[in-house]
C-alpha cells in the first residue's frame, strides 16, 4: 500500500555560519536590523518536504507518492525520484516558473534561518487527491496555501486518513483553519516550537488537540518525541545521534519513519522510536537525502 506525501520539492541551497546567530543579532536593535553572515561552506541539494519525506518512507521499503508541482527547471529532480525508485504519478511539472528554492542558513549550534521562495509550489492544488485502492494514507506537510486546505477537504472526502504536518506553513493560517485542519486529520505532527504557536492560534492544549485526533506527536528534537492520545501524554526516550552534523531535514526523516510505522498498524510510541532513530541516523549527514539505511540494523 502507498502513502500519499502531499508538500513541496524544492532546491535547497544550504550556507554554514560557524558562529552563532545570537552573537550577531541584537536583541534591542531589531528595529534597525543589518546584518550579515559570512558562510564559507555552500552545497545544494534536493530537498522539500514531500521530496525528503517520500525519501525516507522508500529507504525503509514503503511506497511513498509524492504530490507535488515542479517548475521549467525541474527535470533533474523528476529523474532524481525515479532513479530511486520513486513513482511520480502526482509530480506536475509547469514551465512558467522555477521550482521550488529554500536558502538555509545553519549556525554552529544548528539553529536554522531559512528563506524560501514558493515558485511552481503555489499551483500545487491542481492536482486533486481522489480514493485509490493502492492508497492507504497521507500526510500533508508544508505546500502552497490553497494545496493544504484543499488537500485535507480531499483526504476528508475520499476517506483516507492522513497526517497533518503544518510544519513552516503554520503562519498562513488563523485558529479557525487551523482547527479545522485537526478536525478533519487523524493524526497531527509538529516540533515543539510549532506546537507551541499551533496552540496558541486554536486555544487547544496539547491534551486537548489530541483528544480531537488519533494522536498529536511532537518532535523534541535531541531530546526525543512526546506522544499525547485522549490526553495523555507518554515521552519517547531519544536516540543519541553519532555525530550532529547538519539538521536539515531531520523533522521530515522522522515523518517518512511515522508513515512507515503508521500504514503497518503500529502504536503511536513505536513509530515514534522509529522516527527519533531515523532523525539521529538523518543529522549525522549533510542535506536531507543523503543518508542511508541499514534495514538489518534497525531491524523493522
């Protein structure tokens, strides 16, 4: 059965500052901010969510299909996901702008500063999520505003259960869509940061988010995943990652690891493991697809 990864493919151009962005920026002068962040460090990569996502899901063996749109300069990624074995049923290419681009900026303590530049990303709800029988779940991570909240009226519609990952896309919306976002999924995922501001905006405590869902988990990063069920919450010890080397795309290593976990009926604390172990094995290497598993080792 596959899982339907519905998000952005997008460049991602990944800078190093090997100092620390809170010793350059200035607290009370905001207000006039100038700054700027020598990165003697450059590479780019493949990237977006739906992208690393859908790479982590096929690395343990599950059948991801990524719905996204790329643009005129696409191609590369397009065959990217099909040299890995990647079906590209839901990949729409448009050729009046650029795909998808993120500039992410990393310092020594991996905090992150990321801009991001939407392009092909913005027509991704041309495409319409319809029932399948090879389909058995979705997620809906960061996508282009009318994407997101069309998509989850059609995972809704077609009855198939799906993730809601808002992810960088959280400030599009208000509390009331937000809502109803959680209303309509059967599970949520957030970091800690974004649950905090997902709370915020709907007024609902974790305990009682969870108890409008199957289950809210939330990423703590190092110090490994919280999983609340009825309102109840039960912490998911963390894996020590061999070496911290770059965190980018971390969060979605851990997503592909949920839906894996997630469309084979494990519990929510399973799949948890499962996705801090894959988030330490993802942040001991550069960029988001670079990594690799050891089926045997992780013993699935």
């Amino acid at each position: 059965m596959a899982a339907v990864i519905c998000g952005s493919l997008a460049f991602d151009t990944i800078m190093t500052f090997e100092g620390r962005f809170s010793e350059q920026i200035l607290p009370d002068q905001l207000h006039i901010l100038n700054v700027s962040f020598l990165v003697p460090a450059l590479r780019r990569d493949f990237g977006g969510c739906a992208g690393n996502i859908a790479y982590s899901l096929k690395a343990l063996g599950g059948v991801p299909l990524p719905m996204a749109t790329v643009g005129s300069d696409g191609a590369d990624y397009l065959q990217r996901l099909q040299g890995l074995g990647i079906r590209t049923d839901f990949v729409r290419q448009v050729n009046d702008t650029y795909t998808a681009q993120a500039m992410i900026m990393t310092d020594r303590d991996n905090n992150q500063i990321t801009a991001f530049h939407p392009g092909a990303m913005m027509q991704a709800h041309i495409t319409r999520i319809e029932a399948r029988p090879d389909i058995a779940l979705g997620i809906i991570s960061p996508d282009g505003r009318d994407a997101m909240l069309q998509h989850a009226e059609q995972f809704k519609a077609a009855g198939i259960p799906f993730v809601f990952d808002p992810g960088q896309g959280l400030p599009m919306f208000d509390g009331p869509e937000l809502a109803h976002f959680i209303e309509q999924a059967s599970w949520v995922t957030v970091n800690d940061y974004e649950g905090k501001m997902l709370s915020e905006r709907t007024g609902w405590s974790p305990a009682e988010m969870s108890r409008h869902v199957r289950g809210l988990i939330v990423t703590l990063g190092a110090h490994g995943s919280e999983v609340w069920i009825d309102g109840e919450k039960t912490m998911v010890a963390p894996v020590k990652a061999d070496e911290v080397v770059d965190p980018t795309g971390c969060g979605d290593a851990y997503r592909g690891a949920l839906l894996y976990g997630l469309e084979r009926g494990w519990s929510l604390e399973r799949c948890a493991a499962l996705g801090n172990r894959i988030g330490a094995i993802k942040i001991a290497q550069r960029g988001p697809q670079n990594y690799t598993l050891d089926l045997k080792e992780i013993e699935l």
